[in-house]
C-alpha cells in the first residue's frame, strides 16, 4: 500500500485555531501518513519560537464557551455571557481568557500546543513557512524554530498535488 | 493476557493516548504485545482505526469502571 499524504494550510494564529493543524497532523503521522504543513499569514505565529504570542480572544465569537476552570462544580457550569462591547473595552480581556483556556486545556488532559508541535517534528511532520509572508510581516528567520522550510505556493502544491487529504485551517 | 510493555494513558485527551502508543509500539519488535489504559471515551473508536489504518492488531478493548484497556500486537 503506499504510504498516504496529508497536505495542511495553516492560516490562523491564535491559541484555539493553534489545535487542529497540530491534532491531525501528528496524528497522521502516528496513522503512517507522511504530513506537510504550510504556514502561511497568521499561521506563521505557530511556528514562533515564542508560542506565548499565542493568544484566545471570546470578542466577536459567540461559539467560545466562556466557563471559569476552577471552583465547585456549580460555579464551573455558569457560561459568562459577556457582551461584546464590554470585552472590547476592558484591558486585558484577552490575556484574562487566554490564561483561563490555558486552565481548561490542563484540566482535561489536552497537550499542550508546544508539545504537539514536538510530536509532530519527532514524527517527521514536515513544516513549511510562506517566506511571503514572512517578509510581508516583517518576520526574521530567527524568529521561527530549526526544521522550517521557507517556500513560496509552488513547492506546497509539489506535494498537496500528490496528497490523499488537503485541508485549509 | 499476556504483554511486554504497558502504557499508562489515564486522564490524556486526544490525540495523545494515541501518539503515546505509537511511540510504546516502536520500542517493541514485531509480535510483542502492549498493553494501554485510557480514560478518554473517544479510545475505542480510536484503537480501532489505529489498528486499521497502521497494521497492528488490537486483541483486545474492554471497558471497567471508566477505564479503557487494549491490548495491541505489534505488527
């Protein structure tokens, strides 16, 4: 049988949308399937060597759960239904529910985005950056982890062209 | 049953019980037998598709107390 191709576009570069690259592509791999991510616009921030730049924000989303990780259980069930202007205006409402999330994710037993970036190169995922946006943004080289590949679209197609699954996130 | 090795995968979400079995598998040669415990209710369907998809052979999956326990051959 030959081996599957996942081929990945990572667009997005927030805390939450750090996940579902990370979760497919190093379970792809642990499945046999040789994996490419292509980094691209936001999704460069996930290949930072600093991932605290990775950050949550509930404004403007109404799917985000709002729940306190901590307390009785009561009090953990409440859903903070917080109106979008409010959020807007008080600081560090962001860092306040990227603090929270990171709470939740180790309350459930869920990696963290470093580690499953780990697990993915171990596994021999292989990352590509859009050297496009890099310049674009301003970005050096050393502002990215070892292991990246600085291309442009033509080189993601040479192997999104042959992949049995292509996803954009 | 018997097993060569056994990986603890209680209170780990997904994907990672099923990274750690894979990691556990490579550390074994062909026929050996791991044994996993997992807490995530996704496992069973999991396993199942690890094994479809990677060759190995879940001998077993049962269920006790919230507790998932497999037993995988390597392949």
């Amino acid at each position: 049988m030959d081996q599957k191709k996942l081929a990945i576009i990572a667009t997005k570069g927030t805390l939450d949308w750090a996940y579902p690259p990370f979760i497919l592509a190093s379970t792809a791999a642990a499945l046999d399937y040789a994996v490419e991510i292509f980094f691209t616009f936001y999704g460069l921030q996930l290949v930072r060597n600093d991932l605290s730049v990775l950050k949550v924000s509930p404004l403007g989303n109404p799917g985000m759960p709002m729940k306190m990780p901590f307390g009785p259980k009561w009090f953990r069930g409440i859903n903070w239904n917080v109106p979008n202007a409010i959020q807007a205006l008080v600081p560090g409402y962001e860092s306040l529910a990227t603090v929270l999330m990171k709470q939740t994710i180790a309350n459930n037993g869920v990696a963290t985005i470093a580690d499953l970036r780990m697990m993915c190169q171990e596994a021999d995922v292989k990352f590509l950056a859009c050297q496009m946006t890099v310049e674009l943004f301003g970005f050096e080289h050393s502002d990215f982890i070892d292991g990246l590949e600085y291309v442009g679209a033509a080189s993601f197609f040479s192997f999104a062209g042959d992949s049995d699954i292509c996803l954009y996130l | 049953m018997n097993f060569d090795k056994e990986l603890d995968a209680r209170g780990l979400n997904c994907p990672l019980p099923i990274l750690r079995c894979k990691k556990s598998l490579a550390e074994l040669t062909a026929g050996q037998v791991l044994k996993i415990v997992a807490t995530d209710p996704g496992a069973i369907k999991d396993f199942e598709a690890f094994a479809k998809q990677t060759g190995n052979e879940l001998l077993s999956s049962a269920q006790a107390g919230g507790e998932f326990t497999f037993f995988m051959k390597k392949k």
